[in-house]
C-alpha cells in the first residue's frame, strides 16, 4: 500500500499519528450541526431576556434593586458568555455605564437641579446668565437632595445599558442575522456590522496595548493613545473593505423577482401594521386610550409581521445550522419576561418603594418581593451552556 493510501485509508495524520477513519454514516459524539441544536440557546432568547430586565430597570429608581439588576446580570454573564470579541466586551459597557452616573452627577452639580434641598454640600460661585436663559444656572449651591437624585437617575441609565451589555456578550448579533425574517435582511446586516464594531475595536485595543507593553513601549496617556489609534483605524479599515467584498461574492443585496401586487400588499400592510403598533401604545399609555389601545396594537402586530413573511419573498436564501427555539430558550426568555412584569406590576401598587424619594433625604429601603422578583432572572444561569 502507497503512504498516499494509506493515509487515505486512515483519515491522514494529526499531529505525527494517524486516526482511523469512522465508518460511513457514523458521527463522533458532540460531531455535527446536530450536537450544535442541542447545546445552543437561541441569541433571541438572550436578548429578549436581556431587554426585559433593562424594561424592568426602567420602572424603578431604588439603587438597591438596580444594584441586584446588575448583579444578576452580570452572573449569567459570567456563566455563559463565550470566548469571542463581543463576549468581552461587557466589560466595557459596565465602564460606560458608571461614566454614564458619573457625567449625570457633574450636569447636576454645575448646571443646578430642580430638586429644592436643604442639605447644603458646598457653595459654587454662580455665573450670571441673560433673561432669555432663565431656569438655567451655572454654579450655586450643590445640595445633597440633588446629587442622590441624579445619581439614582444616572443608576436607571447605567443599569439600562449594563442589560444590553450582557445581551451582547452573551449572543453575538451576528447569530441574530440568521433568525430576522427575509425582509429585515438588509437592514439586519446594516445594525449587526455596526454592533459589532466596538468589540472587535475593544480587541484590536487591547491587543496592541498589548504589543507595546512587550516591546516596553508606552500604551497609557496621550502619547500611547496616539499610537494605538492609528493601527487601531488601519485595521479598521481593512476589515470594512474585506466585509464590503464578502458580502459583495456571496450575493448581497440580490432580490428575486416578486409581481406588483404581491409589492404592493406588502408595504400596505408592514406601514399599516407599524402605523397600529403606535396608536394602541399610545392608548395603552393614556387613559382615555385603554378600550382601543391593546386590540389596535395586537392588529398592528399581526399586520406587521404578515407583511415581513410577504416581503421575505424578495430574498432567498437559506440558514445553516439554524438556531432552534427550544424548552431552553423559553425558560430564559420567561425568566426576564416575569420579572419585567412584576416590577412594573410592583410600581403601580407601590411607588413609594420602588422610587426613593429624595426630599426629605431617606436611606432608600429593599423591598421584598420586588427583589425576589429579580432573583428569578437567575434561572438562565442554571441552563446548560452552549458548547461551541
């Protein structure tokens, strides 16, 4: 026997040694799309979980229960993110996040607050302004009624984008191009390329930080920065134009033939259907609106994505290794889903405790079955994780 067969026969070397070759129509175990099916959550499921704890994040100004919001996320994240560029990037958006307090405490305090406090911190000297900037200051003095009330407003925003954050690091958007209907397509590319270049430029950052501690170079202060960024642009600018071509060899932006009508019925009833989505959300948010608001918004919705399934005519195309929506990823998603339910359901029966107030100045108290409600977004950390 030839070593050419003999590799042939054996499957071919790995590493100095041969592997047999598995007989036909036999997988190794955890081989196969398969195997993949079985261990994947849906990235649907991830970011609906995601954006229903950041909607319950919004119904609640107690740092305590945004701290536990945080908190929660940021163990599933440790328990299930991958080893990708977006999966590190939590991380970055938890730096965003405190920046975000930070700069809503320095507007307070240099712009002035409309909270009355009697609380005096300090005394800034105040710059006159002219009558037509009336409400507006500069300077004066800094209560501590005021700062508390914009840091826990600034903790609402931080605890909103730490929740997209965890989305991020935990399914990669790219896995959500697969799962949008074939009319979104387009538009799919358009926000999964944007939402991926911040990872990808945290980790071109660091990697050349990296280079440059090895070599004993600088890579803090203005000096590293500036040469960081332009290594850091070029290879920007590499991967757009190596994208631009991907996309252009395998077809996209192609349409397939579709008649007038079937056009025609498509944009009528997506336009209509978003036109109903709008009305019953404003009469859901009004009073005079809750007897039309939610039937006009449930007809909204099935007009909308009737429309989608006729526009997905205009481009074929086809999945591989499509994400199934299993048990799994119905528990994540009910897991956030109930939580942003019952904190809402916990800011309508009580607002007091779920919004601290600020005036008279109160140590802010845990509520207890708001918090227990919180604690259920814990379920997707027991989840299997995902193998690759």
């Amino acid at each position: 026997m030839s070593p050419r067969e003999r590799e042939r026969s054996y499957g071919g070397a790995v590493a100095g040694r041969t592997v047999p070759r598995a007989p036909e129509g036999v997988r190794p175990p955890g081989d196969g799309p398969g195997a993949r099916r079985r261990a994947a959550v849906h990235p649907g499921a991830w970011w609906a979980w995601a954006i229903c704890l950041g909607t319950a994040a919004t119904r609640t100004t107690n740092p305590l229960l945004l701290g536990l919001l945080t908190a929660v996320s940021a163990y599933v994240v440790a328990t299930h993110r991958s080893p990708t560029p977006w999966g590190r990037s939590y991380t970055a958006f938890v730096k965003v996040a405190l920046a975000v307090v930070c700069i809503r405490v320095v507007f307070a305090v240099a712009l002035g607050s409309p909270i009355p406090g009697t609380h005096i911190l300090l005394t800034l000297p105040e710059v006159p302004l002219p009558h037509w900037a009336q409400g507006i200051r500069l300077g004066g003095r800094v209560t501590a009624e005021a700062v508390v009330f914009a840091v826990y407003d600034g903790l609402k925003l931080a605890t909103l984008l730490i929740c997209v954050g965890a989305a991020n690091a935990l399914a990669g958007p790219t896995r959500l191009l697969k799962s949008l209907p074939g009319a979104l397509y387009e538009t799919g590319v358009a926000v999964v390329v944007a939402l991926t270049f911040a990872p990808h430029l945290i980790a071109d950052v660091q990697r050349l930080r990296a280079a440059r501690r090895l070599r004993g170079r600088p890579d803090r202060g203005l000096r590293g920065l500036l040469q960081v960024g332009l290594p850091v642009l070029e290879g920007a600018l590499e991967r757009s134009v190596a994208l631009a071509a991907a996309m252009e060899s395998r077809g996209y932006g192609r349409t397939a033939e579709v008649p007038a009508r079937v056009r025609r019925t498509t944009t009528a009833l997506t336009l209509g259907g978003l036109l109903g989505v709008c009305a019953g959300t404003y009469g859901l948010l009004t009073a005079e609106g809750g007897a039309y608001g939610l039937p006009l918004l449930l007809a909204g919705v099935v007009a909308a994505l009737a429309g989608l399934r006729l526009g997905g005519r205009r481009s074929p195309r086809t999945r591989y290794r499509p994400d199934p929506w299993g048990p799994r990823a119905w528990l994540v998603t009910g897991s956030g889903a109930v939580v942003a339910a019952l904190l809402t359901l916990a800011s309508v029966r009580d607002p007091q405790a779920l919004h601290p107030g600020v005036v008279p100045l109160v140590a802010p108290a845990l509520p207890l079955w708001p918090a227990a409600a919180v604690l259920l977004a814990l379920l997707p950390a027991f989840v299997p994780r995902e193998h690759p």
